[in-house]
C-alpha cells in the first residue's frame, strides 16, 4: 500500500485548498502541515472572507478542498457550507467540529458535508479525508470528460446522420427526372419493335437504378408510409418481381426462374410496399452476387403450414450471415451497391416477425428463405392469409 503521504502529494498536485478558521494558530499549523502538498492554500476567517475567496477559486477553474470549522466565533460555518453546497453542489468540504454535539452533526450531514473531522485534528485522518476527496475529484473530472466526449461523439454523429439523410434527399431528387425520361424512352423503343444487346443493356441498368432509388426513397420516407396492408396474391406478386429483374439476369449471362410448390397458393394481407422491398433486394442481391453463367430459383410456397419465399444461386460464400444485414457493409468492394438492400430486409423482416433462414456452402449453394411467421391459414381451404397485427405470437 501506497504511503499516504505521497499519494497525498500525487493527487494534491495542480489543486488548490481553502482554509477557513477562525484560530490563527490552527491555520498557521495546518498551512505548515499541508502547504506540500496544494498548489496554493487560501485561509479566511470570517463567513464574508471565506465567502470572497470561495468565489475567487471558483472562478478560476483549479480544482480545491474546503477545510472549515463549523463555529466561526459568532458565526456558522454551517451557514457558509449550506451556501457553498447551493451554489455547487460537486465542492468537496470537510467539516471541522470540537464538539460531538449530535444535533451538528446531522445538519452538517444534511447541507451536504463530505467528511466530518473532530478536534483536536488527527493528522491520519485528516490525510485519508483529504485523499478520498482529491480522488473523488479526479473520478469526477475524468466521468465529466468523458461525458463531454460522449456529448460530442453523438453531436458529430447526428450530424453525419442528418447530412446522410440531406444526401439521400438530394440523390431521389436528382434521380428521378432522368431516370423517369430513360424508363420512358426506352418503352418508346421496344413500342417500335427495337430488340438489341445494347437496349437491353440499357434497360438492365435503369432498373438497377431504379432499385437503388426505390430503397432510398423508402428509407427517407419509410415513416411517412401507411401501414395499410392490402390482399395479395402472393405467388402472382412474386412472378411480376422476376420478371422486372429478368432483363437484369439476361445482361448478367444468369437465368431467373420461378417456382411455385402449391397450387392455388393463398392470398395474404401484407403491406406492398415493404414486400416489394425485400424481394427485390433479395433478387438483386443473388444477381450480383451469382458466378456467370448460371442459374437463379425462386421458390414460394407452404412449408409446416407457414408461407416462404426463397431465392437460391450459386456465388462466392457468405463468411458473415450476421453482418450481412448491417447497414452499409459489404463483403466485397468488387460487386460495388451501398449495403443499404439487406439492411432494408432485415429491418422489414423484425417489424413482420418473418423469419430468416440462409444457407451458403460450395457445394449446395446460397439460399435465402423468408418465412412468414405472423401468417396462418383461416381455414384449410381458404385461399387467403392474415398477418396478425405485432402480437409476436404464433398460431
């Protein structure tokens, strides 16, 4: 264990300590005694004195210790302490008593003393009070600066966050006129029978355009969207999906087809906006991350009486099934995007309680598998599915 002493000289360094006694020959010893230890030691007599040197250090922003007595010839030490401890009540006071009067006690103790010494002063004690305050006084500081580290680590990264967003509008903005004119264009071509490579190519790219604008105006104004959901068919749904994304998998040398297990498979009631979202990003995923030539499936159906949608190719291994889904990452910077797309998935996969299922081995290659947790068959027969509303339960 450290010698009192010198940690007393550690922690006493840069620090300042206020005096406040109305016997001179208890301040002239205690100035002796602890004058190595403080960067400065100021003493006062009277409550105005103290009052004024009190002000004084706290102006000057160096950290101190009060030493007073509580009787003041006819004044009160406890008066001065109750106003020090209104003004901050972070100051570190000890109060020195020749009296083990109770009733003191417990008013010293309910102005907020620290320590409580009696007369006369034993040096051991008055160096442990001293040194579990200046350690108070360090905690402090540092939990105060990193406080304000924290204070300016959320203040930079709200800003990032409303920059992004100010980004992101600015993007959709600029995004949509062109991008509306190419769309437009180019039904204008395949309406005078054109059919090229490069109009295809031309149309492949719009569309992946148009994929990257749809998941940035959902994420700027996902709050703004109704929570309407309305009957789908879901197998019909899917089929349009592929077929939008089938020009894309053509230029990409990658063949998109569509399975569906059952006949006759249910409608659900699910909101379309979020549904279009996971699966194109789904599809567009698989397309970028699939080896060329080759094949994606898409499969929808039941399975233990759950509705699933899964879309399988062959491509390089996930090595992350987890962080694959935070906003931003990508496991390859080769395969360009945002990792905004699986991001958006997962986001709509928590708010639906749909379950998440993927598999990624060399041999069998990457499936994605969404199953519909919340959906369940009215009836055996029934031709439609009810997701019900965020109970978490199933049925």
């Amino acid at each position: 264990m450290e010698n009192p002493v010198i940690t007393l000289k550690k922690l006493g360094k840069s620090k300042n300590l206020l005096i406040i006694e109305d016997d001179a020959s208890i301040i002239e010893s205690l100035e002796r005694l602890l004058s190595h230890f403080f960067e400065t030691i100021y003493t006062a007599s009277t409550l105005d004195e103290a009052l004024t040197s009190y002000r004084s250090l706290q102006a000057s922003m160096i950290p101190f210790i009060i030493i007073s007595d509580i009787h003041l010839g006819k004044e009160s030490g406890i008066d001065l302490i109750r106003q020090v401890k209104q003004t901050d009540p972070h100051q570190k006071v000890i109060a020195v008593s020749g009296t083990e009067e109770r009733e003191i006690f417990i008013e010293s103790i309910r102005y907020g003393v620290d320590r409580f010494i009696l007369k006369p002063i034993d040096q051991s004690d008055l160096f442990n009070a001293l040194i579990t305050l200046l350690q108070r006084i360090d905690y402090d500081r540092e939990l105060e600066a990193s406080r304000k580290l924290l204070e300016d680590s959320k203040e930079y990264a709200l800003k990032l966050l409303d920059d992004q967003d100010q980004f992101l509008k600015n993007a959709i903005h600029e995004i949509h006129t062109p991008l509306a004119v190419i769309i437009a264009n180019i039904d204008l071509l395949r309406m005078d029978g054109i059919d090229n490579e490069y109009l295809n190519a031309i149309e492949a790219g719009s569309r992946i355009i148009q994929n990257s604008y749809e998941d940035m105006t959902y994420l700027m104004k996902r709050d703004r969207f109704s929570e309407q959901n309305s009957l789908i068919n879901m197998a019909e749904f899917i089929h349009e999906r592929v077929r939008y994304f089938t020009c894309i998998a053509e230029v990409n040398e990658l063949k998109l087809s569509l399975r569906v297990g059952q006949p006759h498979l249910p409608s659900i009631h699910f909101n379309e906006l979020k549904l279009s979202r996971l699966i194109d990003n789904t599809l567009s995923n698989a397309i970028k991350y699939s080896y060329r030539p080759g094949d994606i499936n898409v499969t929808v159906g039941i399975r233990k009486g759950y509705l699933f949608f899964e879309v399988h190719n062959h491509g390089p291994l996930i090595q992350d099934k987890k962080k694959i889904f935070h906003r931003f990452y990508r496991e390859s910077d080769h395969k360009g995007g945002y990792g905004l797309g699986l991001s958006i998935v997962a986001q709509i996969c928590e708010e639906e309680n749909i379950e998440i299922e993927i598999s990624s081995t060399a041999s069998r290659g990457t499936s994605f598998r969404y199953i519909f947790k919340n959906a369940t068959l009215l009836q055996h027969n029934s031709s439609t599915i009810v997701l019900h509303q965020s109970d978490g339960e199933n049925e």
